[in-house]
C-alpha cells in the first residue's frame, strides 16, 4: 500500500525530518519504521539523542538515518544541564536545517518546543505518556513538577497553528487539555507505535505441564513485577503449576528500578525465571500462554501488549488508560479493578483452567490489532498527521 506520504511531496521534495528523542534505544524500538517509511519515499532523516549503545546506533544508521548523539540525563532536573542540552539541540537545528521536527517524550517536547516555539520550523510533538508527575500522586515534589511542566506545555503549544500533538490514547489528551488550549486540528490520536502483523502473526499456544507466564518490561517497580511475583506464588500454594518468565532492560539510572539484586534473588529463589534483555520478542510470545503488565505507570499504549495480542495471547493488564486502550474487560483478556496481588492470583487462576477462554481471548486480539494497531495503519496515519501540517504551514 502506498503511504499518504507522496501527497505531501507537492509540499516539500526531499524533506529534511529531523527526530528529538531522548534515548536511541527508544528511538530503535518504538519509531524506526516509521523513520524508515520517510527514507523510502526519498526523504532525509536525521535523529538527535542520548547514545549509550553504538550496536543500536549501527542499527539506526544502517537504515540510511543519520543519529547525531548528545547526553540526555532523563531524570536530571539541574537546569544546568538542560540549558546544555538545549544548547546543543540548538545546534543540530543549526547543522541540519529540518524542514520538520519532531520531539518525542517529555524533555525533547520542552527544551526542543522551547526553542521550535520562536522559529518557523513546523514540528509534531508525540506525547508516549504523560509521565510520573501525573501518577494521582500527592508528593510536594510532583505537584510543583507538573504545575511547571504543564505551564510550559501550555507555552508551546497553546493555539500553535506551527504544531501538531500526537497522543496514544484519548485519557492523555483530555488531561493534558485540563492545561493547554488546544486547536481544533492540532491534535491526533495514533494507537501506539504500530505492530509488523507478519513478525508478531497469530500462533495458537503450545501446550505444557505448567502455565508459562510472561513479563516482558523495563526493570521498575510501578511496572507491577513485584505485584505478580507474590501472586504467582499464591496460585502456586493453590495447587496451580504455573512458570513466571520475565524479560527485559534494568534500567540502571531510573530511580524506580527493581535492582539487580533483587532479580538475582527472585531468580535464584524460582519465583521468577529471569531471561535477560532479549531482542527474540516473539519467540517468548510463543512460548507463553498468558501475558501479564500490572502496571501503575502513567505509559501511552504498551508495546508488549500489542504484540501478545497479535501473536494471540491472552493477557491481564491493569486499569490504566494505556492498557485499557486495547484490553476491554471481559471481552479480549481481563482488567484488574484494585491491581492487588490476590485479585491478580484470581484471574490468573481463570485463565489458568481455562484454555478455551484464553484461546478466545487471544483470537479476538489478534483481529483487533490488525484493525487498528498495524504497523502500516500507524506509519500512513503518521505521514497524515506531517502532510497536514506543512498543508497548513505553506497556505
């Protein structure tokens, strides 16, 4: 299918878009296609970010995107270093002359909004969450940090005609629209990051001795592993056989991450069976029954869920907008109302002595990603929310 791109090419021949993220290895997982559907159509990308790993900028550039590193301390509130990133974003706009912008997760959207606000650059913001600050939590500190945050928000993009918003969910939107006064044709809603329906294709479940339960997260403690881990074992004291696989990254510099102690312990313990950082995503899909994500954490629309969903399998996630966004209780898997780990050993328990309903659930997914949540789906909405921009731009 051809993308929505080649309409806007009446408005710019070969493009300069330009990526402002705050991790390559986000940027690697989360936006890749999407950059390459604009390499295809002839286009020149470019993303500047934090490189920690030069394996995942090979990747990036071994797609014809250039990645220009600059340190992005996620967590830093010192103004200090965020006048020196600033700076330095500054300059890359400088260097490359983008004809687009655009700024993905909270510090690219304030710093890069900041600097693109007093320009005539276009630029799309995506909001993957809101963050932590809008947690309902009653912290001092996160209280002052969203008031500061959300002013900001409103200074950028307040009626900018010059941007576009992007959310994953509509919840994001009407929050954030509490405190920024959005345009009418300002703001898009695009279901995530967009699923390869080929890579992550429908497979019924194998069939084992126990029920294989997988996690598959960042290492944080508001992602709900500590949650499943004690009801995991209460299904076991219920007589149920059932294995708690876990995957993913430790974040070593969140300062909600589990420590690696602590994974080492689970895991020596058999609490959990720990499988690392893994690229084969799919294949633990396959391996699994039942795919869990008890998270608090204020996301836009889980990657991992969509992926068990496509993939067919049945999957217990938590009440949050970013999860409820693809899991409708009862009907494609099952939603956690307290998110306690008794409750959570309950419907494991559903799950576990019913393959048939598991088996419903998973084929009722994997029809709803191919409708919305496909990659081409995600990437030709992506291209649309672009074209209308510069439409706009150039009247």
């Amino acid at each position: 299918m051809k993308s929505r791109l080649s309409v806007s090419l009446v408005l710019r021949w070969e493009m300069k878009v330009l990526f402002f993220v705050n991790a390559a290895w986000y940027f690697d997982l989360h936006w890749l296609d999407r950059a390459k559907s604009l390499i295809d159509e002839g286009h020149e990308v470019h993303v500047v970010t934090s490189v920690t790993d030069e394996a995942i900028r090979e990747s990036i550039e071994s797609h014809g995107i250039t990645c220009w590193s600059i340190e992005i301390p996620r967590f830093s509130k010192n103004p200090i270093l965020n006048i020196k990133i600033l700076l330095a974003f500054r300059q890359k706009l400088k260097e490359i002359k983008p004809d687009l912008v655009h700024l993905i997760t909270i510090k690219p959207i304030l710093l890069g909004g900041a600097l693109l606000r007093f320009t005539q650059i276009p630029f799309v913001v995506s909001f993957v969450g809101l963050g932590r600050m809008f947690n309902n939590t009653h912290r001092v500190t996160d209280t002052f940090l969203k008031r500061t945050i959300t002013t900001f928000y409103s200074a950028i993009l307040s009626k900018n005609k010059n941007t576009r918003a992007i959310f994953e969910h509509i919840d994001d939107y009407k929050t954030l629209s509490q405190y920024v006064d959005f345009l009418d044709d300002q703001v898009h809603i695009i279901d995530g990051a967009g699923i390869d329906i080929e890579k992550y294709k429908y497979q019924p479940e194998y069939k084992d001795k126990e029920l294989n339960i997988l996690f598959a997260s960042r290492m944080l403690w508001s992602k709900g592993l500590g949650v499943l881990v004690d009801a995991v074992e209460l299904v076991k004291q219920r007589g149920i056989a059932v294995n708690l696989k876990v995957a993913g990254i430790i974040d070593s510099n969140d300062p909600d991450k589990i420590d690696a102690s602590v994974i080492s312990s689970w895991n020596e313990e058999r609490k959990i069976q720990w499988l690392g950082t893994r690229k084969d995503v799919e294949n633990l899909i396959r391996d699994s029954n039942l795919v869990i994500l008890p998270t608090r954490y204020a996301e836009g629309v889980p990657r991992i869920i969509l992926e068990a969903c496509s993939m067919g399998r049945a999957c217990i996630v938590s009440n949050v907008p970013g999860c409820k966004s693809v899991i409708q209780d009862g009907v494609n898997g099952l939603v956690l109302k307290t998110g306690t780990a008794t409750e959570l050993a309950d419907y494991i328990e559903k799950l576990a002595v019913n393959e048939t309903l598991r088996r419903s659930y998973g084929l009722i997914s994997s029809n709803i990603i191919k409708q919305r949540f496909a990659k081409d789906i995600v990437i030709e909405r992506t291209i649309f929310v672009y074209e209308s921009l510069l439409r706009s731009h150039t009247v």
